[in-house]
C-alpha cells in the first residue's frame, strides 16, 4: 500500500487516525525524529489539546523547521485540529507561543456569553464559492455534509482576507460566529475538524487528499436537507461488565441495577444484551454521533496493559469513525506488581487504544470536595487538571450522579434547591440533587450545581448529567435538573437517564439547552435506531424534526414540532466506504 508518514508528538488518539488512512487503502510510516520529515513524501500533522503545549513540543523535537521545508518543497500537507491552528500566526490560548505562520492570522476564543464552549459536535464546512472556486467540490468536501468539530479556539473568517492571497476556505458558523472550518492551497490542506471522526464524510475527504485528487465533481445532493451549523447529538451509551460467566457484555440497569428483577425467568442474573465491539458497530453504521463505553467492572487485578475495556477500544476503533468515550477506572491506582499508574498515564493508555475522550466519575466528587475544603483553591494534581492539562479540555467528561432529596420547604437545607414541577412522595414541593459516588451507592454532601461548578475550574470540557431517579424508566429525561445545570455552567452538557422513545429527545431538545442526549436501553432493546450521525437537531434553526427507524430500516416514529432553539433533520443512512465514500451516513 501506498505510504503516509504520520508525526506524532503525543498529541492524544492518533491510533484512530491511523485506522482511518488504513482503511482507505494507505499504511502509515511513524516520523520519530526530525530526519524523517525529509524522507516523506506525503505528511499528516494531528493534534488535540493546547495549542502552546503542541508548539512547544514540536519546537523542543526541532520538527518545526523540517515542517517548514516540506511545505515549501510543494510536497502533500495535511493539518487536522491543532495541526492547522499550528500553521497560524498564534493564537489567544498562547499569547507567547508563536506558530509557524504561514497564514498571517491569530486564532481567538469562541465567545460563551450565548452558547457553550468548546464548541463540541457536527459541523459544517462551506465552502466559500470565489472567481476560482466554481462548483466543483475541493478535496470531497460537501457543502451538505457534516464533520466532527472539537476546540475552543478558532481562526475568524473575514469575507476574501485569505482568498485574496490564493486560500481556498470553507467556513463554519457556531452561534454568530462565523470561523475557518478547512484550508488549502495548493499542496496544503488544513481541517479544524477531525475527518477521522466525521464518518463516511471524513474518511472521503483523507482518500481525495492522499490519492491527490484537489478537484473533483459534486457528488450528488443528499435526500437530507441538514441545514448549516451545529447539531445537538444524539450519543449511544453502553455500560459494559462482566456477567455471571464471566464474559464482557453490554448491559443496562434500572436505578443503576443491572440484575434481572423478581419475577423473570432470568432474576438476579447480570442482564446481557450484547457484545460491546459489535453494538459499537452497530450504532455507528445506524448514524450514532459518539459511542460511550462506561465501564461498571472494576478489573483490580489486572496489569494496566491488559484491562479488557482497552481490546474493546482497540476493536471497536478499527471500524468505527466518530468519537468514542470511555468511562470508569480513570484514576490513580497500582498495577499487581505494586507499580504506581497515575491518572495521566491510565488516560493516556486509553487515548492510545483509541479513546477521544474519557470520562471521570467518583474522583471528580472527591476532587471537588477537596475543592470546597481549600477554599476552592486548585490543587494542580487532580485527574481533571492534569488530563486536561496534557490533551486539552475537549478530552475530559465529568459524568455526574445526582439524586433528588425531596423538602417540604426550600429553606430546610443549605443546599440549591428547586421548587419541582411535580410533588415529591410526601407531598414535597422542593427538592436539590444530591451528587452521589460509586455507582449512586453512596451519597455526598454535595449539591450538582456545586460539582459542576467545581469541576469546570478544574478544566473538565464537558458533563454527561445522569440522574438516578430518572434511570432505567423511560419516562423522559429530568428536564428541571438539565436546566438547573445549564444554568451555571459554560461547559457542553449531555442529557442522560430516562429517554425510552423518540419524543423524549425532542422534549428535552426543545425545552432545554443540553448540548447532546445520551440513550441506551431503547437502542439496545432494538426499538430504535440510534439516529444521528449529524442528521438530527440543527442548533440553529425554528423546527425541530426528528425521526427514528427500526432496524429493518422502516420509520419507526416521527415527532414534529417547533423549538425556539433547535431543529432536526432527517434519518440516518448507513453506506460502506466501498462505494467511492460518497455519501453521508
């Protein structure tokens, strides 16, 4: 196979964008030191995280240089995320850190006054149609298509600034800001979003680029009208153990109990509804957005090197192409040697196997006690900050556990209350979230508006809200709990526990802010498809749309409403790279 030399400087899951350029039909060749720049022919820069920590690293391995040269040889370059933010002046996260700027421009933070930061999600790339861009598409990009976007940073578009010295742009909007989502010229292309996790779309547009294919024709327009800006995802969730036999399957609890109740043929025994790797599988080919694995085994007595969780990251990164989450386990502990592994180093060996981003559950809680007891004074030693520290805050979710704790007045506790929209057991009119660890076994003095608060100073990018009381019963999400958190939060926030049909995403899309919805049961169960892939909930527009299928691929419901802050498009379609990686998922 045709070879692409691919520099890494520990700039987090790269493992995924070598299975990409794999499969469509090319084998990598690592640049270990500076010398191998000069011996490549084509060259990827990835990166994630910090945009002065990825130019300091590239700096101290003298690689900016040997970058510069390959460039101006006119030979293939392509920057993904941070590598294209490199190829700028500089950039408000690192004031001091200069780029290689080779475009004359500085990169500025999104504006969070109005909608959540990091911008986290599917995306547009626009192309902006010039005098010299006619109407052919510019590398597979398509203007109907969405891609995977994860920063906080961006470079502002100013309408025929970069055009003017020979830029081809597409653009994307977030909010009223309207930013650079691809450039090129000539043997460069840049993408701030990640093609490797943009599905069928991404992947289209590394085969064009590495076959060396600018131009080509527009494939045909999509039966999806997907609209332009940022999508509301619509996030699979699997909670993996071990069964009774031992076996790693997924599973689903009520009140976060996954053992057959009472009654059932199957009472007290570990509810198995499948194989990890292959409802992974089965969810991105559906149009899933991301796929979260939660691990609720704890595998104490194994060697950091062999956890299970980590062969199902490898496998399921081989063949599925958006983001994958992984969750439980991500603190200090000791391999059965005695051996110390800090919380950097377990993140770092799931990054590896082909994780985006992972999730932190109990030592979040603890941390932000800890937080509280020092007069909210960071420590600088916690899993949050130094995780986010080294991949950026994109890389870390704070998966929260609240309970209602039901009062008959709102001034019977110190905590945040709310007054609910429905009475308690006792006739209770007020309620506060109580944070809970280890799986909701064990309640803190805690409130959530405390923990997310917290965490947010930390440098956690983003929350996944379960909420106990809501678990298991498909009765819809806790939309008074999203609110409350939204409220005091600049962070993306995904909605989960609860949702157990279609119109319950609608619901909480319509009446909440969340960023994102999170479902398992209703997918696993094989009512509906986990629909999404960026077909569903525009941020930007009135109407919200939303329609699900079954797995026979017939419409299974359909919910249509309108929404002042959301709308929806469309069903997902599943097509194999095979057929010319054509057409959207």
């Amino acid at each position: 196979m045709p070879v692409v030399h691919l520099l890494d400087y520990v700039a987090g899951n790269v493992r995924s964008l070598v299975n990409a350029i794999e499969k469509v039909g090319y084998t990598i060749e690592w640049v270990r030191k500076p010398e191998d720049v000069e011996k490549a022919h084509i060259l990827i820069l990835p990166g994630v995280g910090h945009f002065g920590h990825c130019l300091s690293q590239l700096a101290e391995g003298r690689y900016l240089n040997p970058i510069q040269r390959h460039i101006e040889a006119g030979k293939p370059f392509l920057g993904i995320c941070v590598g294209l933010q490199a190829l700028f002046e500089g950039s408000e996260e690192s004031p001091a850190i200069p780029g290689l700027s080779l475009i004359p421009q500085r990169l500025s933070r999104f504006n969070d006054r109005n909608k959540s930061v990091p911008h986290i999600g599917w995306n547009s790339a626009v192309l902006v149609r010039t005098g010299q861009v006619g109407d052919q598409s510019f590398y597979g990009l398509q203007d109907c298509s969405k891609y995977y976007y994860v920063h906080s940073y961006a470079v502002p578009y100013t309408p025929g600034k970069l055009e003017a010295a020979g830029w081809i742009v597409a653009t994307a909007q977030y909010g009223d800001e309207e930013f650079i989502g691809a450039i090129g010229r000539r043997n460069v292309l840049a993408t701030q979003f990640h093609p490797e996790k943009s599905g069928t779309p991404g992947l289209r547009l590394l085969k064009v680029f590495l076959d060396g294919r600018q131009w080509s024709s527009p494939l045909p327009p999509t039966p999806y009208n997907l609209g332009q800006g940022l999508t509301r995802r619509i996030i699979a969730c699997l909670d993996v153990r071990t069964n009774d036999d031992g076996d790693l399957v997924v599973t689903k609890g009520d009140q976060y109990d996954v053992r057959a109740k009472e009654g059932t043929a199957a009472q007290g025994v570990v509810r198995n509804l499948g194989k990890p790797v292959d409802m992974a599988r089965k969810y991105y080919d559906q149009g899933a957005d991301e796929i979260t694995f939660l691990n609720i085994t704890s595998f104490r007595n194994c060697p950091l090197a062999d956890l299970p969780m980590l062969e199902i990251l490898r496998r399921t990164a081989e063949t599925v192409f958006v983001p994958l989450t992984i969750g439980g386990g991500i603190r200090e502990t000791a391999d059965v040697n005695g051996t110390k592994i800090s919380a950097l180093e377990v993140a770092t060996t799931y990054f590896k196997s082909g994780a985006d981003k992972v999730s932190i559950g109990s030592d979040a809680v603890l941390a932000a006690l800890e937080y509280y007891r020092n007069g909210k004074r960071l420590s600088g030693q916690t899993a949050i900050e130094v995780i986010s520290a080294a991949y950026g805050i994109q890389a870390v979710v704070v998966s929260v556990d609240p309970k209602r704790v039901y009062l008959q007045s709102g001034s019977d506790t110190k905590h945040r209350v709310i007054k609910c929209s429905q009475i308690g057991p006792l006739g209770e009119s007020y309620c506060w979230y109580q944070c809970t660890m280890k799986g909701g076994r064990e309640a803190t003095d805690l409130d959530v508006q405390q923990l997310v608060e917290a965490v947010e100073a930390m440098g956690a990018g983003e929350i996944l809200l379960n909420c106990i009381d809501k678990d298991g019963s498909n009765t819809g999400f806790d939309l008074e709990l999203i609110r409350e958190v939204k409220r005091c939060t600049k962070i993306p926030v995904i909605a989960s526990s609860g949702a157990g049909k279609p119109a319950h995403f609608t619901e909480v899309f319509q009446k909440t802010s969340a960023d994102a919805a999170l479902g398992a049961g209703m997918f696993h169960r094989g009512e509906y498809a986990a629909a999404g892939g960026g077909d569903i909930k525009n941020f930007e527009k009135k109407k919200i749309r939303i329609t699900f299928m079954s797995l026979n691929g017939s419409i299974k419901d359909s919910v249509d409403t309108t929404a002042s802050n959301a709308t929806s498009i469309g069903v997902p379609v599943a097509f194999p790279i095979e057929t010319e990686l054509a057409a959207k998922r």
